[in-house]
C-alpha cells in the first residue's frame, strides 16, 4: 500500500474542523503540532488576507487513493476563504512502520 503525508496549516484553534473534514473522507486520526508563522505585509496585500501567528500544523498519515477526497474536504472547510485560512499539501511517504 502507498501512503502519504498530508500536512495542513491552519489558525489557531482550528485544527478540529480541519480533522472533523478529514475524518469525514476515511482520515483515522492525526498529530497536532502547535507552531508559529511568519509571512510579509505584501503577502497580505496579494492575497487579501491578515497573517495571523499563532497557527496549528495537522499531520495526517493516509493512503494515496483517498488523499484527494481528504485535501479537497480539509480545504473546503478551513482553506484560505475561512476564518482557518489554511493551505493543506501532501507528501510521499515512502515507508510505514508501526501499521
């Protein structure tokens, strides 16, 4: 079986509504990291929104075929157009232990 990393960004205190989409999609669980972002006044000015510091960092390891519905879900519900202003982005994983 091939897996991915799926690893979402999100405000702070978000990260339950981007599982919640997740889990929906066939996700099982995943790790919340608690991190700090930085970004610059002509990113804000680009894409029209305020950064805000204080983000959540969601790692969820899935299998490659339900990774789309599991990005597409997460991003519906706390992309960039939200309030979470997140962005959601996957990795190849090339080998699982522990499964």
């Amino acid at each position: 079986m091939e897996f991915e990393l799926i690893i979402v960004i999100v405000n702070a205190n978000y990260s339950e509504i981007a599982m919640n989409a997740a889990r929906e999609e066939g996700a099982r669980g995943g790790t919340i990291v608690h991190a700090r972002g930085t970004g610059t006044k002509a990113m804000e000015e680009k894409y029209g929104i305020i950064i805000t510091p204080e983000k959540d960092m969601i790692l969820i390891l899935v299998s490659k075929d339900i990774r789309d519905k599991i990005l597409n879900a997460v991003y519906k519900a706390v992309g960039l157009a939200t309030d979470g202003q997140g962005i959601a982005f996957s990795l190849p994983v090339s080998e699982v232990v522990g499964m």
